[in-house]
C-alpha cells in the first residue's frame, strides 16, 4: 500500500495551468510552459525561477527545451525560440493558421504540428519555414523523428534516390486516425499507416528496431513497421483512450484513460502487468531505475514498483491534473492545471527499490547456482550409472 508525500518545494509563480514541462539534456535546467502565455525557466540545482519568457499573445501548448535555446509553441499560431541566459526572444517562426500543438527539435531542424491540419519544418538558426507537410484531413497532435540511414539497408537506400540529398523522415499522426511519415527534403509523404478507428494521441520511435508505436482514442496500440508500413501487432486490453506511452527495454508502458497503465513485452504483444489506483485518466508517465511514474486527472502522482505493479508512493498536493512529469537527481517534478510545479524527494523509494533488486540479484544468482549445482551432481549419477553398466 502507497504512503503520501509532501512536496520539498511548490512553485507558484504562473499564473494559470501549466502544459508541458521539459529538461534540458544537461539536466541543469526545466521549462515550463503555461496557459498565462509565458515560459519560465528553473535551476535544478536551487529549484529558483532564472527566466521568465513573455511575447506570446495566447497561451503556451507545449515548450522544448536545448541547453543553450528554449522553443514553445502556442495558440497564437506562432513558435518562439528563446535565449536561456537572457531572456531574449531570438527568432519568431509564422506560418501556421492555427493553434500550433506540438514541436520537436532535431538536429537543424525544427518541426511542428498544428490545428491547420499541417506540420511543417523550420530552420533552428533562421526565422524560415523549410518544408510543408500536407496531407492529413484534420490536426496533427503528435510528432517524431528519425533518419532512414537508421532504418535501412544499403540496398534500400539506393531505391530511394531522389531522397538522398536528405535522409530525414518525420512521422505524424492526427485526429483524422492515420499516421504519415514524410520525406523532409521533398515534404512527399512516404507512407500512410492506416488501421486506427480513433484519434492518434501518441507516438514513440524505435527507429533501431524499425518499429513505431502509436496510441489511440480507439483504447488500441498498434506496432508497425516504419520501412514498409506493415501493422505488426494490436495491443487490445485497454477500456479508454490510450493517452501516454513509454518504451524501455522492449517493454511498452501505456497510460490510458481507463485509470491503468498496462506494461506489454513488445517482442510477443503479451501484457505483463497492469498498474490500478488512479482515480482519473492516467495523463503522464515516466519510467526510472525500475520504479514507474505516472500523473494523473485525480490531481496525484504516483509510484509503482515496476516489476510487480505494486503502489509504493502517492504524492499528494496538487488541485488539478498532472500533465508533465520529469525526474533529475532522484528529485521528481510535476506539472499541474493548477499552475504550480511541484518537488519531491525519491531518495527513499529508489533506495528501497535499489535494495530490492540487490536481492533479488542475489537470490537468483544462488537459485542459478543451486541449479549448476545439481546438474553437476545429476550428471555425475549419470556417469556412475553408466560406468556400473559396462557402458
């Protein structure tokens, strides 16, 4: 049974609900970006607000994070690229005709997806739209990215020769219930992967793998495979909205707005565990050190031992839904509709968890010698008895 938490610090400078929350890959900084239409920047090591982003002209949907830029994106149509160490707005990306709901930075290129029904690619360094990506017959909510030299064989490659002045591919998916990957130099659509009845809400790339997983209003995952637009596997248990999802070491995490996060070996489409106690859709999840994270609409995060799905914490604070969870320094952070971030300490449950698998570690490691054991003895009866027999 889960025990509450008390946050170490609540932060309440915006001044309405805050959307998204991102990290920056050093882990030195977060960006929250709220429904007030600012972005703030906060340290990790003092949990301080360092940066406080104004110039959006609505509210701010979704934010990214590098270690020297910020990026959010709003329902003023436009992206904004910002300075970290000052503040300065340093480029304003327009062209979108509507609210613009989720960017994705990769390497030069700056991607987004709007209500427009479009996605369309920028320059980082440039105030430039690079390529448009029209298609999809209502708005675009999610987006990923990958390279084919990631994906495909020398040979494939070859087929594809009027691509090769650039080998980037983005995929897509859309309220219109089809996923779309694109060419990015030609904004020619590659593939159309069509097999969801509902609205597509997310997507997570294993580009090694080749293999695209993607979550639906329908209350289905689907696998396919991004080279040659095969559905793979449908995952079917879910009762609600699959919202949220997670990959980590071909194990699949779905949240889902039948209150459960369900956990499914990617390689047989088996469901291992289901983890229960949310009293509301589950919104966010984060898997880390063997301990699963997940924020809810009933306003609480939550911690699960991974393994065998049982609760371990409940943090308890927040008034509205939990829409972004991050974790650094075994400190996990949470975003809210209520406008706060809030901080809590998971020392403890990773030390628990950490010991946990010691033991486990440990207890298998004498089961594997138990079992070495008596094959040596089975096997030297064996030769006994064959010696005994003149054989």
């Amino acid at each position: 049974m889960g025990n509450s938490g008390s946050a170490v610090k609540v932060c309440t400078d915006h001044q309405g609900g805050i959307n998204w929350l991102s990290l920056s890959p050093d882990g030195q900084r977060l960006l929250t970006g709220s429904e007030d239409g600012t972005a703030r920047l906060w340290s990790t090591a003092d949990s301080q607000c360092h940066g406080h982003f104004q110039g959006h002209e609505s509210y701010i949907t979704f934010c990214h994070l590098e270690n020297e830029a910020a990026f959010t994106c709003s329902a003023d149509h436009t992206i904004r690229k910002w300075d970290v160490m000052t503040g300065q707005c340093l480029a304003v990306y327009r062209g979108h005709t509507s609210i613009v709901n989720r960017i994705l930075v990769a390497k030069d290129y700056l991607f987004s997806g709007s209500y427009d029904r479009t996605a369309r690619c920028w320059s980082v360094d440039k105030e430039k739209q690079i390529q448009e990506f029209r298609g999809h017959r209502n708005c675009v909510l999610t987006l990923a990215h990958y390279s084919s030299r990631d994906v495909l064989e020398e040979e494939e490659e070859e087929e594809e020769e009027e691509e090769k002045v650039s080998r980037d591919l983005l995929v897509t998916g859309s309220t219109d219930c089809t996923v779309k990957v694109w060419w990015v130099s030609s904004g020619r659509c590659y593939q159309t992967l069509l097999g969801h009845t509902g609205a597509v809400l997310c997507l997570i790339l294993d580009a090694p793998n080749r293999e695209l997983f993607s979550g639906s209003t329908d209350y289905t995952i689907r696998t396919w495979n991004i080279v040659t637009g095969e559905q793979l596997k449908v995952f079917k248990e879910h009762q609600g909205s699959v919202i949220c999802l997670e990959l980590v070491n071909r194990h699949l995490y779905s949240g889902s707005a039948d209150r459960t996060v369900k956990c499914w070996l990617v390689d047989t489409g088996e469901r291992i565990q289901t983890y229960k106690a949310h009293k509301h859709s589950v919104s966010t999840l984060k898997y880390h050190a063997g301990i699963l994270f997940t924020g809810s609409g009933d306003a609480c995060a939550r911690a699960f031992n991974s393994k065998s799905g049982v609760l371990q914490k409940i943090f308890r604070g927040h008034k509205f839904i939990i829409n972004c969870i991050q974790i650094h320094n075994e400190l996990l952070y949470t975003a809210s509709h209520d406008g706060t971030l809030r901080i809590w300490d998971i020392r403890g449950i990773c030390k628990r968890n950490k010991r946990r698998l010691k033991k486990e570690r440990s207890a298998q490691g004498r089961s594997s010698q138990k079992g070495s054991l008596s094959r040596l003895f089975n096997n030297k009866v064996g030769c006994m008895v064959q010696q005994e027999n003149g054989e």
